[in-house]
C-alpha cells in the first residue's frame, strides 16, 4: 500500500482498533522465545534474498512516459517479458524469491467488456492503471499483464514455470484487509461465493458479514482537491463524481464516512474478520502460550472452531494460488487484521506447503511479537525501526549509533525481520526527496544486506539507481509510480530494448550493479551470513581516534569463516585509524596473539593486517567516501 506519512499514521491509529481491543488481553507481553539459531541448512544455502518487481512496469520499454498516458500512449510490461535473459538477470543477483508485485486482477481504466469484466469506476480507481492493492477479483490475474487477457491465468502459470526453471520461488500479494470497492470475482471456482454475496446490508455488522456497512447512507465520492480529476481531467462516461453502493461500506482504512476523504483509501472497502465496530472480537481468543507452540499446534487450535465467514474465504484464496505453484505472499498491511486470523491463515498454508515464505507489512514494532509468534508469520518489514535510521543516517541527519540499539533490540527477533533499502511505498534512494545520489545506498546497502540473518530484499531498478524523478499522474516523483502506465528509465537502460544485458547503460549505472551483483550474490551465498553477529562499534566510538557516528562497524562469523565489515555512510574519506576489534570478539574467533591478514571480498583488491596483542586486535585502515568493506580473516 503506497502511503503518504498522514495515512501511515491514521492506519497505525486503524490497526488499534483490529488489533489491540480493549475486551482482549494484552498479548504483546507473551513470552518472548530465545533468538532462534541457524540451522545447519540456512548456513549451506546463504540467506533468502527477495527481488521485488512491480511487475506492469518491469517489461515495458515505452519511454513516452506522459503523466495520465493510456497503455497504448505509455506502454505496459507483460508476463512474457520476463523471458529466460531476464530471469537469468535477476537470479544473478543472488535472488531466491521473485515478488511479483500486482498480479491479482486490480481495478484499472481500460475496457476489458470482451473478455466478460466489468468496466471499472474512475471515482473510485486511483490513476489510469489503477493500485494493486484494490483487488477486484482474487481468482485471476490483470488482464494488462497478457499478451492474450483470455489466457491470463494460463501465462501467469507459465511464468511461475519460467520462474522456478531458475532456481528463484514466486511470492504474490495478498491483501486480506481491503478489496477493491466494486470487488466481483467472475473467476471463482464452482461453490465459492462472493465476498459480501450473503450479507445482512441492513445492519453495521455482523460477524459473517465479509464488509461493515453505514445503513441507510449511500457512498458519495470524495470532494476532490482542486489540484486534483480522475484520469487528469480526461473526459469518461463513468468519471462523473458519482459511484453506486446502497448501503455505503466502510473505506479500506477504517473510514466510516459515507463520503470518505480524498486522503482515506476510497477505492476500496474494508474486510469484516469478526471484530465488532466496538474493537472487540466475535471469535476465540488464541491464548498466549501459542507464542510458543508449533504451527501444527496452531493448525490443531483451529480444527473445528467457528470462524467468520471472510476468514474461510482468505483460506481458500490462498491455497488456490499455492496449489497453482505460488510459493508464498506478502501481505499488505498485516497489522490491520487481527493476530488469530494469521494464526488460522498461516497454519492451514503451512500444512499444505511447509517452505512457503510469509512475509507482513507491520509498522508497530510493540507488535512484531504477536505477529511472529501468535500470527506465526516467517518475516515482517523492519522498517519503523531499522530502516528509518539507516535512511536518516545515509541522509546526514542520523547516527548509526542507533543501528546497533536497534539491532540489539531485535536479537531475539532478528532472523525474521526483512531489511530493505526501497521498495513501492518508499522514496528512491536517487531521488532528491531521499539521498539524491544512488552511491550513498553501497554503504547502507552492504549493512542492510550483513548486518543480520534476516533475508534482503531489493526492488527492480534499485541496483541501477533508478531516482524515479518524474510525476507519472497519480503517481508523483520520488517513488516509481503503481497507479499510471509508465517506463521506468535506468530500469529500461539495462533492459536494453528486451536484451536484459545492460548495454545502454550509463558507466555510473554499470558500476553500481556490479556492485549490488557482488554484495547480494556474497550475501546469499556465504555461510557467516548465517553465523554469529557481534557489534564493535561502541568500543571503537569510545577509543578510535577519528571514529564517529558515520561509521559502522561489526563482526559475521562461523567456524569456518570470519568476517570484519565495516562502512563509512559519509560521501567524506576518514584520516587513517587503528579500528579496534574488543579482547570479547578476538576470543570468540579463537585467536592468539599475532598477526593476521584480512582480504577484502567484493572486489579482492585489498589486504591488510589484524594485528592481536594482548588479547586485543588492531586493524590499521584507511576509509575513502562512502566504503562498503567485507574482510575476511585468511587462515
């Protein structure tokens, strides 16, 4: 869901109301189980790393790129364009997981009558090409995305095929909180019903209701901004300020106006998961201890239990796409939905498929636990805590002293909290909004990609530096647009007209992919990245001469191979100092007192000492602007 801050903070103040209601307890002070070692699998096979692609974007070479353009006028990428060169091109960088972001049919401008859908509303469609998180039918995929919209869900299988030939799973959103405002499924199986097909639309609520309802109030579409017309201002026999829904339905993010704000997720409706408009829950409780019980435990809890209607309902979605080859899920705003229904969810998958990879947008780090332990999700974005500083550090006006509290904070947790330095609701690191300059992301990205267990995550045309500069319609600069047709400009210099090679590259843009291919790949396939971690920033703070709060510096280690990472977040070369490795860490690497060389193992162009004595290691270096350093103790 691609948020303005304003709407981050009136879905966190939502979310209270589905997560968090006074009638329940507490859940949050649950026991916290021990950090969770590696297991000796993880430390053969490297970490998980996720490749988000917005996946209409990915393919299109168009570079007319008119603010509100058609898809004839702006193009649109395919299903097909994700050929064998450009699947090779992304599993070089050390992918495992492909994250095709907008894959289920959405609401979009564009007549698609022929293929038996329904014309979408532009009152309640946000840009031409629509947002992917206003599903509209959860049993298909976006006929934009086919060559032929007749056989979409036949290609979309193909490229699954395609994805898993090269060695990568394929993860799709699932959106449970919201569906789009004129939700109607033409795809579903035999003996599914609609969501809200059976509801009791004269009352607010009622627990297998799948919608909230204001009764006796019909929708009104926002006022709009002045600044602001549907489709720019295009003329359209729909867009008429008008939109039909007798009664009027509660807005996506817990708006219960008739006539929602612009700035509320109008174009869609919230799910109704038994929590009554009082914030207290119409199903059972999970009780606290399954903080610590087994997903078959929580599959077991739910066994013959009663549940909402809507939670059935999200069950057979998801193991509809898992039985088609889909390997796991992101899930939009997780924090919106209640803990137990994850449990539920997550459990049933899990029995179908043990390896799927379950990943949750969460921003209340006081619920990360619940929603690990309790929701029983694999990963969660951690970006409240961890991004936002590495995001203030790289932009000058942070410390990296917080990077370690924060992962301090986390140990317990860590493994499962995803690292990332962008993604579609996030500003581009290129862009003038963030850092203005793709360089300030090596250093940051070699900690984000290191510093912890826990996958990486990259979006397409990151490793590019793609600074996404221009205002595409809904969609405005800093963040590549999910709403409008649109060609995304680095990202189509190494698509190189569908050669998927590179080659019209900029030297700059060259030079900054090798080095995400470097740092990924070693990131995926090195076991220390699943060993031991240990921070020795703090001591070098205090006793390094020169060694400040734009460094960071910490320790990777397994038995096998042993690792000194440090980097310099600052576009300024540091004076010559002796980086100090604490008595604490040399014991933990089982050294003596002597000399020892470290190489550097991005680019192997560096060697220098670590010299121990007295139990103490000393590490003589020389920083230049913005260093990224990997070095491994040679034996």
């Amino acid at each position: 869901m691609q948020l303005k801050p304003s709407l981050l903070a009136l879905a966190a103040s939502a979310a209270l109301l589905a997560c968090q209601p006074a009638s329940q307890p507490d859940q949050s002070t649950a026991a916290k189980p021990e950090a969770e070692p590696a297991t000796e699998q993880t430390a053969e096979a490297g970490k998980a790393v996720v490749y988000q692609v917005f996946t209409r974007l990915f393919g299109n070479t168009n570079t007319t790129n008119k603010p509100w353009g058609t898809l004839e006028e702006n193009g649109v990428g395919k299903f097909s364009d994700f050929t064998d060169e450009a699947l090779a091109g992304i599993k070089e960088l050390g992918v495992t997981h492909v994250w095709y972001t907008g894959v289920p049919h959405h609401a979009v401008i564009r007549d698609y009558t022929a293929y038996g859908i329904s014309l979408d509303d532009p009152d309640v469609v946000k840009g031409r090409a629509g947002s992917p998180y206003a599903v509209k039918d959860y049993y298909n995929v976006s006929p934009d995305l086919a060559d032929d919209p007749a056989n979409r869900l036949q290609e979309f299988q193909a490229l699954i095929a395609r994805t898993h030939a090269h060695g990568m799973k394929v993860l799709i959103d699932i959106v449970p909180n919201h569906v789009a405002r004129n939700y109607h499924s033409i795809s579903r199986p035999d003996g599914v019903a609609d969501f809200g097909a059976s509801d009791d639309t004269s009352v607010a609520y009622a627990r297998d209701n799948n919608f909230y309802y204001i009764p006796g109030e019909a929708f009104q579409v926002p006022a709009w901004p002045e600044d602001y017309r549907p489709l720019g201002g295009e003329p359209h026999p729909l867009a008429d300020g008008q939109f039909d829904e007798y009664p009027a339905k509660w807005t996506g993010n817990g708006s219960r106006s008739a006539q929602p704000d612009f700035d509320d997720w109008y174009e869609t409706v919230k799910i109704n998961f038994g929590v009554r408009p009082d914030g207290s829950y119409d199903f059972d409780s999970l009780p606290a201890e399954y903080a610590q019980k087994s997903i078959e435990d929580h599959y077991t809890f739910w066994q013959g239990r009663d549940v909402p209607d809507s939670w059935q309902k999200f069950r057979d979605i998801v193991l509809y796409w898992i039985d088609m080859g889909v390997d796991g899920f992101r899930y939009d705003m997780a924090e919106m939905v209640p803990v137990e229904f994850w449990s539920y969810l997550n459990s049933h998958i899990k029995q179908v498929n043990p390896d799927a990879f379950l990943l949750a947008e969460v921003y209340q780090p006081h619920l990360y636990r619940d929603y690990l332990h309790l929701g029983r999700m694999d990963y969660l974005y951690d970006k409240v805590e961890f991004y936002d500083n590495l995001k203030w550090a790289m932009q000058g006006h942070g410390s990296t002293d917080a990077l370690v509290e924060v992962q301090d904070s986390m140990a317990d947790i860590e493994h499962h909290m995803l690292h990332f330095l962008e993604n579609h609701d996030e500003q581009r690191i290129a862009s003038p909004e963030f850092a203005g300059d793709a360089r300030l992301g090596m250093p940051a990205m070699l900690i984000s990609a290191t510093i912890s267990t826990s996958p990486t995550m990259l979006y397409f045309g990151q490793e590019v530096g793609e600074a996404a500069s221009d205002d595409a319609g809904f969609g405005k600069a800093s963040r590549t647009t999910i709403f409008d047709y649109w060609g995304v400009p680095a990202h189509q210099r190494w698509m190189n007209g569908g050669k998927f090679d590179g080659g019209a590259l900029t030297d700059e843009e060259r030079k900054l992919r090798d080095f995400y291919v470097r740092l990924m790949r070693f990131s995926a396939e090195q076991p220390a990245m699943n060993g031991h971690y240990a921070e020795i920033h703090r001591a070098n703070r205090a006793a390094t001469e020169h060694y400040d709060d734009k460094l960071l510096s910490f320790l990777r280690w397994t038995d096998e191979q042993k690792l000194l990472i440090v980097a310099n977040v600052r576009d300024a070369a540091y004076p010559p100092m002796n980086l100090q490795i604490p008595a604490e860490q040399i014991a933990a690497w089982g050294l003596t007192d002597g000399s020892y060389t470290l190489t550097e193992q991005l680019y192997g162009e560096l060697s220098v000492s670590l010299t121990v004595q007295n139990g103490v290691g000393s590490v003589p270096l020389t920083l230049a602007p913005l260093a990224s350093l990997i070095l491994q103790l040679e034996h």
